[in-house]
C-alpha cells in the first residue's frame, strides 16, 4: 500500500527537529486521544508551519549575525552591505 510522507526539518547547530509522518498516522493518534481527524492533522500542520518559521528566523539570526561581524571588521569590505541599503530604500 502506497503512503505519503511528510517531513519537516529545521535546525541550527543546537536544536534539530524533524518530523515524519504518514496520512494514517493521523487516524491512529485522533483515535487515541479521543479527538477528530481533522483535530490532528491541523494540530501536525501548525507545528510544521512553527518548524519552517523558526527555520527561517535562524537564517536570519545567521545573516545578523555576520552582518554584525563583517561591519566590525575595519580590514575588509561588509559582506552584506548592499543587502542593508537596499532595506533602507
């Protein structure tokens, strides 16, 4: 029989979550805890929806990050500096 898979990833050198899941999946928890289907699937969706954003939140904390290191450096150019004026525009 033929199932889907989900994955969701997000990680940084600290923290790593990573979810797989099957469409079935959903049926057998929403019949343990006494919940709808539809109740876990979305429950699944939001914490994969919250893994894409802290993902997207450590890149930027990345890119801060070495934007913060680049403009202290006085012997070399900032990497990053045409990227801050154009947000300023």
């Amino acid at each position: 029989m033929y199932t889907n898979q989900r994955w969701t990833e997000a990680e940084n050198n600290e923290f790593k979550l990573q979810l797989k899941v099957y469409p079935g999946d959903f049926m057998q928890v929403a019949k343990k805890m006494n919940k709808s289907y539809s109740q876990v699937r979305s429950h699944f969706y939001n914490i994969e929806k919250k893994a894409r954003d802290l993902k997207l939140n450590l890149n930027l904390a990345k890119i801060e990050k070495d934007l913060d290191k680049s403009m202290q450096s006085q012997s070399e150019q900032p990497k990053y500096q045409l990227i801050v004026f154009d947000f300023i525009k």
